[in-house]
C-alpha cells in the first residue's frame, strides 16, 4: 500500500468506512454515550520519513508526503465523530499533523518526548489538543513506580510545556507507556488501577492549586 498512492487512498476511505459503521453500531447499543475512538500509528513518523523497509529488506519504501498523509489521516479522523484521539509510542510523534488532521487528542510515551516534539506538543497543547500522557510502564518493572511519582512525572511534563495543568486538566487521560498487550494479566490490573487512581490525585492537586 506504501507504493502505491490509490492503495494508500482506497485503505484510508476503507478504515474510514470501517470506524463509521462501528460508531453507529456502538451509538445503537450504547444510547447517549460520548464515543471516543483511539486510532494507533506507531509507523506513522516512519512513513512519513520514508523509514519502513520494503519486503525484500533492502530498500525503504518512499516517503509519504506530509500534506497526502495529513489528508488520508483527517478522513479516517472526521469518521470517528466527536471524539478521536491518535496514540502513537515512537519518539518523534507529528504532533500538529495530528491536530490539524483533526484529532482532538494525542497519546504518547512521555518518556520519549525531547527536542522538537516537545516544542510542537506545547504549541498544540496551547492551542487546545488535549493529551493522553502515558506514564504507567507498560509491562512490569524492577520497582513499581509509586502514585506519587507518577503525579510528579506528569507534573514535569506540563512544566516542560510550560502550560498550567489545570487548563488542560479536564481533557487530559493517564494511560500506560504504549500499551499492555505483552503485560500479564497480573500487572494489566496493576495499570488500571494506577492511572485511576493517579488521575484522581492530579485532578485533586490541580484543583487544590488553583
């Protein structure tokens, strides 16, 4: 599909397809209730730098043009409704891509944030992308970070934007790393009950420090 610009198109329109039919499917069976749909490109900084290996393994396929990728994205974005959110755990996340795509939000590994990508979220963060920050370890570390550093990291990430955590409080979700899909299911419990219970403690510092 890389190599071939109606393939990228006809798959684009297909999962546009794909997420409206879903939606409404879920709107029937789930009367009033906001759906949010999570779409995840881990490839897409390597798409669109021209990063992914043909399948013979010698070459790389050519880039994606920013402008064709943000189009496709937007199209497949504007099927999911209200709610759309892009999670994405590679380091040079395309933050304002994202937004002007259309998604409302973008879910990332905070650990991996540097340089521009931190320049673009704090941008697009002023401008009123929320963000999904993943702070949890996706699967189980040595030592279990505590409630209370997990508070304090995602502190420091709103520092480093230089944003005020309490404006962007209300659209912000705590999630894992990059997901649990290898975690066991022992520690799969252990992460939900961690960025439950370290949302409630942001949102409680932010409202005591406001």
């Amino acid at each position: 599909a890389l190599a071939d610009y109606g393939a990228r198109r006809d798959l684009a329109q297909s999962l546009a397809e794909g997420v409206r039919e879903h939606v409404a499917d879920v709107a029937k069976r789930v009367p009033g209730a906001q759906d949010v749909v999570q779409f995840d490109g881990p490839s897409l900084p390597a798409v669109l730098a021209g990063a992914i290996p043909t399948s013979s393994g010698f070459g790389r396929h050519r880039a994606v043009d920013s402008a064709e990728g943000e189009q496709l994205l937007a199209d497949v974005v504007r099927a999911a409704g209200e709610w759309a959110v892009l999670h994405c755990c590679a380091a040079d996340v395309p933050v304002r891509l994202v937004q002007r795509a259309g998604a409302q939000a973008v879910s990332l590994d905070v650990g991996l944030l540097t340089g521009d990508v931190l320049h673009e979220l704090a941008e697009a963060v002023d401008d009123g992308l929320a963000v999904w920050p993943g702070i949890v370890p996706s699967r189980r570390p040595d030592r279990v970070p505590s409630d209370r550093e997990l508070v304090e990291r995602l502190e420091r990430l709103f520092a480093r934007l230089d944003a005020d955590p309490a404006r962007p409080a209300a659209g912000t979700v705590v999630t894992p790393a990059c997901g649990i899909a290898g975690a066991d299911v022992g520690w799969a419990r252990e992460v939900y009950r961690l960025v439950r219970d370290v949302a409630r403690q942001f949102a409680e510092h932010v409202g005591e420090a406001r």
